[in-house]
C-alpha cells in the first residue's frame, strides 16, 4: 500500500464517498450526518476547505473538513470531522487531508483554527492548549481536547468562547 495522497478540495461528485468514510471511521452516522447538515449551512461551509486524500488508484480514502466558527466575535476555522477508512488509518491520509486543508485555509487568508479532539495527534500540525490563549467552549470538555492554532503568526489567537456552527448544536 502506498504512503502517498493526492489531496484536492471536495467536488460535488465526493459526497457519497465522503460518507462512506465517515461511517467506517465513526461508530455511528452522527458525523456523517453532521457534514451532510454543514453542506448546507451556507453560513457554515467554505468551498475549498472541505478536503480529500486519495491513494494511488484515485479511491478517497481521508478527510478533513474546516468551517467557519467564532471566537468571541472573531472569524475562525473549526476542524473536524477528520476520518480514514480503517483498513488505511495509521497510513499518513489523515495527516495528508489535514495539512492540505490547513494550507488551502491559510491560502483563503483565513486565520485561526480550532479543533476539538484527540490531544496527542492534533500538536503535529501546530495546535496547542486552547485554554492557554483564553479560548474556551460553552460546554464541558477536557482542557487538553480543546486546541488551537494562529495560521498567520502575525496574527495571535484571540481569546473569547468558541461558537460552532448551529449543526454542531454546541
């Protein structure tokens, strides 16, 4: 099996594989059913930044999707879901489909990112502590779970509550 993605931007034809992705990876079709309601939060969604790594064979195989969230009242990115197929996962599409989709963001000009998520992967690709930039979440979750990351080192992470889009129902 490879160990090389080719990473591009969703089109109109990816969403069922996308789904197909997500229900492998996940125990249940809450985060299928999450990106399907996210599509269509034109608030929410950001073409570009829903992202795809495929093997050798064209077979889309990770995700990573960004949309739009706040800080406070700042303009933010949130992360997730992120999915492989299990039979691929430990094989670098997940990390591929994040990066790609970290670099399309920053190329879109779009500054911060927050993720909600496993502690010990996210740090990789820059997230630290959000709590340590006053970044916090209406409900409960462990402080380590919550991370962050300033795409635009010029621009430090603004501190406030984190607003999902209304799909997240947070």
């Amino acid at each position: 099996m490879t160990n090389t993605w080719i990473t591009r931007a969703e089109t109109p034809g990816d969403a069922t594989a996308i789904r197909e992705i997500l229900l492998t990876a996940f125990p249940t079709a809450l985060e299928a059913d999450l990106v399907d309601a996210l599509r269509t939060d034109p608030a929410a969604w950001i073409d570009g930044l829903s992202v795809v790594a495929a093997d050798e064979t064209g077979r889309l195989t990770g995700y990573a999707l960004l949309t739009r969230c706040h800080i406070g009242e700042v303009p933010a990115l949130c992360l997730g879901p992120c999915a492989v197929r299990p039979e691929r996962q430990r094989s670098g599409a997940g990390s591929a489909a994040v990066r790609a989709a970290l670099a399309a963001a920053t190329e879109a000009g779009e500054r911060y990112v927050v993720v909600l998520g496993h502690p010990a992967y996210y740090p990789r690709f820059g997230f630290t502590r959000a709590s340590t930039h006053g970044i916090e979440l209406s409900i409960d979750v462990p402080d380590e779970a919550l991370m962050a990351l300033a795409l635009d080192a010029g621009h430090p992470l603004p501190g406030g509550t984190v607003r999902y889009a209304a799909a997240f129902g947070i």
